[in-house]
C-alpha cells in the first residue's frame, strides 16, 4: 500500500520556522542548553542581499557572552565607530560608539549571510542543534486550540514536525502568524528602497553612509570592494522610475554622489535593481498556547537605523533565556512564552515610534523637499559635540532594553 504524501512525522522539542537572525540565534541557544531544535529555513542557502547589514554592539556583546565574539570578528567585516552622513551639502556626524560599555565598540557591517552561516556552523557542535534548508513551513497542527506542531514542504517531500512549542521567525510576511490567526496592526511605511551594488575603490569617500538631500535619501554601506546601497523611493515610485529611462537613474545617483559618476554605468538593467518593500508592523499579542512568534514576524522593523536584526536577536536572546529552562525539563506553560513579549515588547515600541518619526518628518520631509536642506538644529547640535553622540550611539547600538544571555552551556567542559 502506498503511504499518504504527508506521512513523514518527525518529533522535536522547539521547531522554529526562519532561519534569519532571530530564528538562528534562537535556535543556537536552545541547543546549547541541551534543548533539541529543527530550524526551518525555506531557501536553500543564505545568500541573498535583501537581509541588511548590521551587527550591532548589543548583538555582539551577546557573541560575547556565548563565547563567540572572537571567531565572529574573523568573518569579514567592516568596523565603523562613527555614523556620519550629508545632509544637503553638510558632512554631519551623528553617533560615536567608542563609548559603549561593550566589548565590540563599533558597528560591524558584515553581509548578513556571513552572520547566518557563522551561528550555523557555531550550533554544528550541539546535537540538539538541526537546520533544515529548503524546507518551507507552510502551516500549523493544532489540537484542541494548542499549536502543536507545523507542517513542511521539504526538499524530499511534504513532513509533518510535532514539537512542544513552534516559534515563528519567519520574518515580516510571516506565513505562520497568518495561518495561526494573529491580529497585525500596519504602523504604515510611506517608502520603499531600491537595492543595487556600485563598485568601490580604494581611495573613496568613506564616511558618509546616508546622503540626505533635496528630494533624495541614498544610503552606501561598505561591502569590500563595493557599495551596497538604497535608493529610498516613496511606495509606488518605483513603477513610475521604471517608465523612464535607466539612465535618468544613473543621472540623479552620479548627480547625489558625484565620485560615482564613472561607475553608475555598471547599473546596465532594470534587473540589476532590487525593489524592496519596507514595511512597519506588530502583533498585539506575540504567543498562543503551543506558538510564539519573534523577530520581523511580532514587529515588521523599517531599515531606519539598521536596528531590526539587533531587535531580532535580543527577542531571541530573551526567548532563549525565558523558554530554555522550561523546555529542557517539560514544563513549558503558556505563561513562559507571555513573559518574552512582556519583557520586549516596551523596547520594540519605542523603536519603531522612533523610526516612524525619523521617517516622517526626515524622510518623507527630504523626499517631498523642493528646497535647500540643511540640517535640522538637533544634528547641528550632536556634529558639534561630541559627548552628546554618545545617546544616539547608545540608542542604535543598544536599543532599548538589551539583552543578556542567562542560559548555560550544557555541553562545556
Ligand atoms: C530594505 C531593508 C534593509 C534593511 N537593512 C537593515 C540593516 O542594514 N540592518 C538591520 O539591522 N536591519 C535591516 N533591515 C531590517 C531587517 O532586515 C529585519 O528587521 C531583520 O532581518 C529581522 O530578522 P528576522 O530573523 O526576524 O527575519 P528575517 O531576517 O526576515 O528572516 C526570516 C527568515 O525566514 C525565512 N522564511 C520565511 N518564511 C519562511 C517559511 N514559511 N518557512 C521557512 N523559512 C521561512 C526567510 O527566508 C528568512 O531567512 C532592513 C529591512 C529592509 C526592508
């Protein structure tokens, strides 16, 4: 007799759905503390450009306390100290983190699939540690109101995973806090980014990493021997770009950055440019019994201030240190998983009322500028002293509430 397509069960202690920074940091902290994890992961690798590029201090004091930090740093990356950017034709500085009461004082900005595949690798040594790739959560099981399991369109086949707790990581089109019914409220974002690679040269200008200017807001973050940047456009702008020339683009970039005059031309097709969706959002309520979900799948962050996989990894870090115990000895209650969106969701709050502001009243205010702009008194104020950007350094390094890590090692000698 031929068995049914879905037969396959297989049996874990957490499933979590996202192999992203949220899903993968999670996932490394539960193995370590002897919890047995699959992490889904749909695509087959983590190599795609869309994903940011920012490891933050907070993030990275956490490498620390797990013992990672050192092996990180050997991933390439570059380590900023300061975030500068042009405001009309004004080189501003606006944040300093050689203060932080961290071990990395710096941002380093890394592709985000060097991060991925370090915790991958990392969790290879914890055989409670499994990532499936190419495996796709596509909904839940559920037993008398209880989420109990999820099930999977993998590479060899549809499975079935049980597990005692799901966790959606699965990013801001979560498919998983979809099929279990959360309410989502839209927070709006009035912007998308155009996403291209320019060439880099030694000798170029380095320090400006957003050009803020007369109806334009271009974001260059040094990736080896090129520029990953944004082209911010207001929502829909792309489809009205794309009616024009090519070339109008490549015009209006070498007119904003004019040392990229000479390599604007490298932009050959439309194919060569990425429309991202940028997108605000939250769960009212992160958890039902048996599910929880973190990361961009509880609260879609904007790219403003690069902070949404630093938030991703502390709501890890945080879930980690509030379900490990729990878990380990099966005793997990609904009240565990309340106690991770009450310890972060204050922190997520702010963050996100922070970068509607920054994009309402900076964003939008430039992209919709007819005039000359000039930095506002506040900037002014942060380039022309330095002991006051350490706040905005403590505010995009730390975030809000910052995470330690309070689980244990199970396998360290
Ligand atoms: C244009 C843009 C630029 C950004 N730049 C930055 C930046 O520089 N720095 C920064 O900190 N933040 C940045 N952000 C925000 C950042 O990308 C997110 O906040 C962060 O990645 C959230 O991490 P996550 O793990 O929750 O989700 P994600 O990073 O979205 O990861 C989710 C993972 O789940 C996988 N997945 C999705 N659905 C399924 C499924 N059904 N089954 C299995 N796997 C699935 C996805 O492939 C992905 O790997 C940017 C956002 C945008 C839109």
């Amino acid at each position: 007799m031929t068995k049914p397509a879905d037969s396959v069960v297989l049996k874990t202690t957490c499933c979590i759905a996202g192999g992203g920074p949220a899903g993968m940091m999670l996932g490394y902290m539960l193995a370590r503390s002897g919890v047995k994890v699959i992490v889904l992961e749909k695509h087959a690798d983590f190599l795609r450009d869309f994903r940011g590029d920012t490891v933050h201090p907070s993030t990275m004091e956490a490498l620390y306390e797990l013992g990672l930090l050192e092996d990180f740093l050997k991933r390439p990356h570059d380590e900023v100290t300061e975030l500068s950017g042009r405001i009309g034709e004004t080189l501003v500085k606006v944040a300093d983190f050689s203060h932080l009461p961290t071990h990395a004082k710096f941002i380093a900005f890394t592709p985000q699939w060097e991060f991925l595949d370090f915790l991958s690798q990392a969790g290879q040594r914890f055989p409670e540690f499994q990532v499936m790739m190419s495996a796709e959560a596509v909904d839940l099981t559920q037993t008398n109101g209880r989420i109990t399991g999820v099930k999977v369109a993998a590479k060899d086949g549809p499975l079935t995973i049980e597990a005692d707790v799901v966790i959606a990581a699965d990013g801001r089109h979560s498919t998983l806090r979809d099929k279990a019914g959360m309410a989502v409220t839209d927070l709006g974002a009035p912007i998308d980014v155009l996403w291209m690679r320019l060439p880099r040269k030694r000798g170029d200008p380095g320090e400006a990493l957003g050009n803020i200017g007369t109806g334009y807001v271009f974001v260059m973050i040094p990736r080896g021997d090129y520029f990953q940047c944004g082209f911010v456009v207001r929502k829909g702008g792309y489809d009205d770009l794309r009616k024009r020339p090519l070339k109008d683009l490549r015009e209006r970039i070498a007119k904003i950055v004019p040392f990229m005059a000479d390599r604007v031309e490298t932009l050959k097709r439309w194919d060569d440019i990425k429309l991202l969706t940028v997108t605000i959002d939250r769960l009212e309520r992160w958890w039902r019994p048996g599910f929880l979900c973190i990361g961009d799948a509880a609260h879609a962050m904007s790219p403003v201030g690069g902070v949404g996989i630093n938030l991703a990894v502390a709501d890890a870090v945080a879930a980690a240190n509030a379900l490990a115990s729990p878990l380990a000895r099966g005793i997990l209650r609904d009240a565990n998983l309340a106690d991770v969106q009450y310890r972060r969701q204050r922190a997520v709050r702010l963050m996100q009322s922070l970068q509607l502001a920054i994009q309402d009243r900076v964003i939008s205010a430039a992209l919709d500028s007819a005039a000359p702009i000039d930095p506002p008194a506040i900037v002014r104020l942060l380039n022309g002293f330095a002991p006051l950007r350490r706040l905005p350094a403590r505010v995009i390094g730390l975030g809000f509430r910052m995470e330690h890590v309070r689980t244990k090692d199970i396998h360290a000698r």
